[in-house]
C-alpha cells in the first residue's frame, strides 16, 4: 500500500515539472507574473515596450525579420534620427531689367544639419519635433577673369517644426501617418564687395555690404508614408504650409581714403505671405533592431516673398552709394528653391 502510495506522487510531481516552462532572461515572470491587463506587451519585433523607461537598451540585438514580413505595425515609444544635408539653394534673380545680365544666377550647394526627435504611442498618436540648418558661401561675382572685384554671398537656412502625429495601418502592411502643426523658417542672404573707387581727388576704397532677413512663421499640413520590407523602410513625407514673413534688408558703404571714412546705409523692413511646399523621399537600411542608415533627397519651395540681396556689383548696385539709383521693389518679392541629399542615421525610426 505504502509502495503504491509512493509511486503515485512520483508520478504526479513528474508530470507537473515537465509541464512547467521557466520564462526566458528578460521576459515576465522573473519577478513574478503581473495580473492580467497589467504590465508590458510584445511589439513586432518581440521585445517589450510601453515607455523609454522599460526599454530594454540592447542597440544591437538581432531584427528579427519573421515578425516585420508578417505585420509591420511600426515601434512605439522615443525615436531620433539625425542627417548630414548637401542642400543645393537658388541665388538671388534680377531685381530688373537694367543690366540684368551683370546679376550671376543658378544656385549653389550648402553643407547643414538635420535632427527629428518624437515619441509614439501605442495608441497611434505622437509628436515630433524637426530642426533643420544650412548655410553656405559663394562667389555672385568674381570667379570670372574679368572681374576685378570679388563679390561674396553668403546664404543660411532654417526649419524648425513641431507635429503631431496620427498612424494608420493600410491594408498592404504600410504605414500613413497624417500630421498637422506648426512651423518657423528663417533665410538669410549677406554680401562683401571691396572695390576702389573714386572719391574726393584720389582713389579710395568702399567696402559695400549687404543683410536680409526672412522670419517665416506659420501652420502646415502634411502626411508621411512608409513600407518596412526585410531589412528595408521605404518613406515618403510631403507637407504644405503657409506663413507670415517679416522681411528685414540693410546695406551700407563704408569709403575709406587718407583723409576720412564716411559712411551710407540703406534698411527697410516689409511683411509677405509665403506658401511653403516640402517633399521628401528617403530609404533606411537595418543594421540591428534599432539603429538603422537612412539617404534620401529633400526639396523645398518658398514662393514669392522672401526678401533677397542685389548681387550686382558696387556700380550697377541700386543700393548702393555709387549706384544706378534706380527704384528696385523686386528684391521683395522673390522665391526660393532648395533640392539636395541627406544621409545619416535613425534610432528606433
């Protein structure tokens, strides 16, 4: 009977120890199982993720393909990406048809910077913030053998736009993330001119600069989409957006000779309302789980109101002291065109 009794609770203890399953390092159940409802829940890529402050910081754990081909829902959570931008800006069109040929027209390429930082949440709603910065130098006039004075241009370029966000799951597995906000750009031209010129009885020299000033500051609307396929993510992102831009323009002639330096300025101040077109295609590679490299190309339009230098030079130059003199309004009224590449890297993207 004894034998018998033993031999049944060996038997029962064995088969509830070969039917219990130890949880993994890193899964629930270490600390105790939570209750149900509670606690954190797998995302496709099978870790666990509510917050920044459970992720689990393992940047270079295996992306496990197998659940991004079944349902790409997109992570959840904190992101960042950063971009190295080689951004190709337009120069300043001819304010008129006086000597408009004298005015160097094309465009020119910026080196510049761009960070996006933003947050998801598990219930598709987020927030991102995008800051974008460009500047670069080159010669209007000068690099032609004929010009005896070299006239410099120096252009900067700011973005910066805060979103929030929608995501919506398409029947093909892609991603739509609809989004409205508000959004701040700034565009600068300066000038250099260093010329001799003739003053009083003797030669003297004019140093002519030039200063605007663009504040562009208004709403947009827009809506981004991307495709996850293996290690690949395919985006695109188009938004439009409408501003108030105060124009600010300065120039000023400072003539120096042996005897005296005097010195001209001009300024005047306008406001525009400027329209906005920003497109954007770009293509990221995984490397692990959570960092991927990303290259795209991005392009913006500012139409007319953006406020421009007069690239002519000191002589031509209407605001200029030894100038035409002429009435310019053109140099108000201008637009700006930006088309370049981007490439760098994305965390949790």
């Amino acid at each position: 009977m004894l034998k018998r009794l033993f031999s049944t609770t060996f038997a029962v203890l064995s088969m509830a120890i070969g039917t219990t399953t130890l949880p993994a390092f890193g899964q629930t159940g270490l600390l105790g199982d939570p209750e149900l409802g509670v606690g954190p829940t797998p995302d496709v890529h099978g870790q666990f993720e509510t917050s920044l402050f459970n992720y689990d910081a393992q940047l270079f754990a295996p992306l496990t393909l197998d659940d991004i081909r079944t349902k790409p829902q997109g992570n959840t959570g904190w992101y960042f990406t950063y971009d190295r931008t080689y951004m190709s800006v337009s120069r300043p069109e001819a304010t008129s048809i006086v000597n408009a040929n004298a005015v160097a027209t094309g465009n020119d390429f910026t080196w510049g910077n761009r960070f996006d930082i933003g947050h998801m949440s598990e219930a598709g709603t987020g927030w991102t913030l995008n800051w974008l910065n460009s500047e670069g130098s080159f010669f209007s006039q000068g690099q032609d053998e004929l010009i005896a004075n070299p006239f410099m241009t120096r252009t900067t370029l700011a973005n910066v736009e805060i979103s929030r966000l929608f995501r919506q799951e398409l029947s093909s597995g892609a991603l739509m993330e609809p989004y409205f906000g508000f959004r701040w750009q700034g565009f600068n031209d300066e000038t250099i001119e260093d010329s001799i010129v003739p003053f009083f009885t003797t030669a003297d020299g004019n140093r002519f600069k030039q200063r605007t000033s663009n504040s562009n500051f208004g709403a947009h609307i827009g809506s981004r989409f991307s495709k996850t396929m293996g290690r690949w993510s395919w985006r695109a992102d188009a938004a439009l957006a409408a501003g108030y831009n105060t124009q600010r323009y300065f120039a000023s002639d400072m003539i120096f000779g042996p005897d005296q330096v005097a010195v001209f300025e001009a300024t005047f101040n306008d406001n525009s309302f400027v329209p906005t077109l920003d497109l954007g295609v770009d293509a990221a590679y995984h490397l692990t789980r959570d960092i991927a490299l990303r290259a795209g190309v991005q392009a913006l339009h500012m139409w007319d109101g953006v406020v421009r230098a007069d690239t002519r030079p000191t002589g031509l130059n209407p605001f200029s002291a030894f100038g035409l003199g002429e009435q310019v309004t053109g140099i108000r009224n201008q637009s700006l065109t930006t088309v370049g590449f981007t490439f760098g890297l994305e965390w949790r993207r």
